[in-house]
C-alpha cells in the first residue's frame, strides 16, 4: 500500500472534471499559492534529516445533502471531483483522491504533527468563503480528520483508521481535528480498557457504523459489514485496533461479540422497516471458534430470531485449533449463517485449510486491491485468488476499492463483490439507511467512464 503516500508519482487528480471557479480575485489566490508553497513538506531531497512524519487526512462535504438539492444529482455528484482537483492544484505535494461522493482522501509527508495540521489549516481557509458554482455562489462546508505518525510506525490501517476517527470526531466539534498515533498508540492501557469495556458496553458507548457491499453482476448493495465503535468519554474515539486484542487477551471478547451480534439483529429490523432487507456480516475473533459455550449462545441467538447475519473469520484463525474452528463452522453453516474468510492472502494461505472450510464467501485482503492498478503482481494474484475461489465455488468480494480503474479490473477479473471507499465508508445506521434510501452508490456509475450504464444502474437489491 506504500503507493498510496508517494506523492512523487501522483500527477494530478485521476478523474477528468470541470474544474469550480474561484472567483474570490487574484490576489487572494495568489496569496493562498504562497502560504501553500511555505508549509514544510519533506519530499526527500537527499541527505540526513530530521524524523519525518506521514498523514492522512480525511476531508468530507459537511452539507453535501443540502447542496445535492440546490444543484441537482449529476451536478453534485462530480463536486467532489472539481474539489480534488482544486486540492492538488494548490498544493502538488500532497496526493488527493476521491473516496466516495462526499469524501476526498489527502495523503503527505511533513516535518512534523504541527506541520501536518498546518498544511491542512491552510487548505481549510481556502475554501472558508462561497465559491462559483455554474453561476451560483455556494458555500461548501468542509470537515477535516488528520492522522500523523512517524516513519517507522506508520501501518497504513492505523492511519487509515486513526484518520477515519478523527473525522467521526469532527462531526461533533466542527472544524479540523488530528490524531497523533505516536501518542495514542502509548496512552491507551490495554489492561485498563479491559477492565472499562464490560461498563462501556452497559454504558452505550459501544456504536456500529455500516459498509455496504456492491454485487457487481446483479448490480446492486446486497450486504454489508458492521463494524464496532467505541466512543470513550474521555479517550474520545478509540480504535477497534486498541481495544479488540485487548479484548481478546482479557478475556472480554466473548461480551463485546454477543453485543455486536445482538445490535446487529436490532439494526437489521430497523433496515427492514425501511425497505432494506440484506444480510449484515460481522467478525468473528479465532479465539471464540475454539469456545463451546460462544458458539451455542451465537447459534442460539441468530436461530430464535431468524436474522440474516453472516460470520467473517480469518485464515489464520482457523490454523490457531483447526479440528475445533472447522467443527463449530460447519455448525454456524448448518444453521445458515453465510460464512466468509476474511483478509485473504494477509496471512500464511494454507489450501489443506481452505478446501475443509464450508465458506460462501471470500474476501481478498485490501493490500492487493489498493495497488492492483500500479503492481505488476497484484493483479495476477487476484486473479488466480478469483479463480481458486470459484474453483471452490465461493463468491470473491474484493476489499479496498478506491478507485474507478480498480473496481473496472476487478470486473474484468470476474470479481463478484466490492467493498471500500469508492462505494461508501463505514457509516451510522441512519446515515446508511438514508444512502440506501437516496440510491448513493448510484454515483459510483458517474466515476467510472469504462460503466457507463443506464439509470437503473446500481439499484437496490430486493
């Protein structure tokens, strides 16, 4: 995934799109170009230096909902895409790339946090005032999530994932708010949020956010994946990196799975009331596929009330205690719940494993797809991943799809699903309920030149 912060081999936005008009005066442009060309961003111009630092900054149209009703679907559709480019135009160092309908991702390099937060300030003021848009003065109000962290430290999921909870932060605060993973990484006591989540739970600090899943044969969202949350209040939002191991070591991860199934359960009825009936998948630790007691209760739960809910377990977790993992699978398949094997190719890939597994569903680990349009080996890994699948008749789901040419390969690859920011990231009931509702992923089509289809396309399943 290192392509994705290399800023020297992005040149421009990768979408062709009218650009917004500015009409804010020269002088003011002039002097926004220059606080840009100021900021401190290391582009490695050789010789010893100073600890260097990565960010990813996460920008979201805050009233994109009230601008799409002022100027229209297809209008506000490609708005994101005028933003991106007028991003890099500012400032050529930093890498921006569309991440949905309403959320642009900024990857970069900088001196420092301070640095990093500067260069995103500066960005923010730029469009602080109403801009032109076809004639008409509108303002886009824009929110902003920065993760840092030093070289050295800077696992692309923690980044992603620290990005994406200071943006879930800033929809309370307004404004800009950053993350530095260097020092959240070291605050958190894993023995102390052990201690604190039975609590939290109880409490209600626990919150899912959905990701929706796209069939790309029938051409429709037909599931998704519930992910947890946690909402400390005092941590503020803590990392399911942080908190999940934890859980695991201290032996709390049994609770905080049955809560995740139960709330999932309730949300389903939820969607279903509002016309959205699909399977939700959520996951599965390895540790609770070697626990009897667990996989009773589980079956328990999804059997008396009948909700389509399916399990995503890892490779690796089956490898921990393979004769108990593929014994209690078989009980979840033989009750009908989906199983999908998750982050595949993540881990020690082990075929004897995989042909005993009563999966459905596999699904290939982001680190190929996120390079799959600029490695040379990713795509025939894929591939041949997609193939083996089918061979073991499984669908394929592919996660991490960014971009447009990503989700045309996969297509041509015979890739049957697709999950990542292109679609839409994670989001709360309500908000997925309303882009069900609204047919957002219908914007997709409006990315993807190679997909030109007719309205209909991307519908709702059902």
């Amino acid at each position: 995934m290192s392509d994705r912060f290399d800023p020297a081999g992005f040149h421009g936005s990768p979408f062709e799109a009218g650009r917004i008009a500015m009409n804010d005066g020269a002088e003011g442009e002039g002097e926004a170009s220059r606080d840009f060309s100021s900021v401190a961003v290391a582009r490695g111009a050789g010789g010893a230096a100073s600890t260097r630092w990565r960010a990813l900054a996460l920008c979201e149209i805050a009233n994109f909902q009230s601008l799409r009703r002022h100027l229209g679907r297809p209008r506000a559709d490609t708005l994101i895409l005028d933003l991106a480019d007028r991003m890099s135009d500012l400032e050529p160092g930093v890498r921006s790339v569309t991440a949905g309908r309403s959320l642009i991702e900024l990857a970069f390099e900088a001196e420092s946090p301070v640095a990093a937060r500067a260069l995103i300030e500066r960005l923010a003021a730029c469009f602080a005032r109403s801009v032109d848009l076809d004639g008409e003065r509108h303002l886009i109000q824009l929110v902003w999530g920065i993760a840092v962290a030093p070289f050295g430290d800077d696992d692309d999921v923690r980044l992603t994932e620290g990005a994406e909870a200071a943006l879930e932060q800033t929809r309370t605060d307004s404004g800009i708010v950053s993350i530095d993973l260097s020092q959240s990484h070291a605050a958190f006591d894993g023995a102390a949020l052990v201690r604190e989540l039975p609590r939290a739970i109880a409490a209600g600090q626990l919150f899912l956010q959905y990701q929706p899943k796209v069939n790309v044969r029938r051409e429709a969202v037909t599931g998704a994946e519930a992910l947890v949350r946690w909402h400390h209040p005092v941590r503020g939002l803590i990392l399911p990196g942080e908190f999940i191991g934890a859980a695991e070591d201290g032996g709390e991860i049994v609770g905080l799975t049955l809560w995740t199934l139960r709330q999932v359960i309730a949300d389903q009825q939820v969607m279903v009331a509002h016309g959205h009936d699909m399977p939700v998948f959520i996951n599965i630790s390895g540790v609770l596929l070697a626990d009897e007691a667990f996989v009773e209760e589980a079956c328990r739960i999804v059997s008396e009330t009948g909700a389509k809910v399916g399990f995503e377990i890892t490779e690796t977790a089956v490898i921990r205690d393979p004769d108990s993992a593929i014994r209690h699978l078989q009980r979840f398949a033989a009750i009908g719940i989906p199983l999908a094997i998750d982050d595949y190719g993540a881990g020690l890939s082990s075929l004897a494993y995989l042909k005993q597994l009563p999966a459905t569903e596999l699904k290939i680990d982001k680190m190929f797809v996120m390079q799959l349009t600029s490695s040379n080996r990713d795509p025939l890994i894929v591939r041949s991943t997609i193939d083996l699948a089918h061979a073991l008749e499984m669908e394929v789901t592919a996660e991490g799809v960014e971009t447009p040419a990503a989700l045309a390969l996969l297509s041509v690859m015979g890739c049957d699903m697709v999950q990542g920011y292109l679609i839409s990231r994670p989001i709360a009931l309500d908000a997925f309920i309303r882009y069900l509702d609204e047919e957002g992923f219908k914007s997709v089509a409006t990315m993807r030149p190679s997909f030109g289809r007719s309205e209909n396309f991307w519908r709702k399943s059902g």
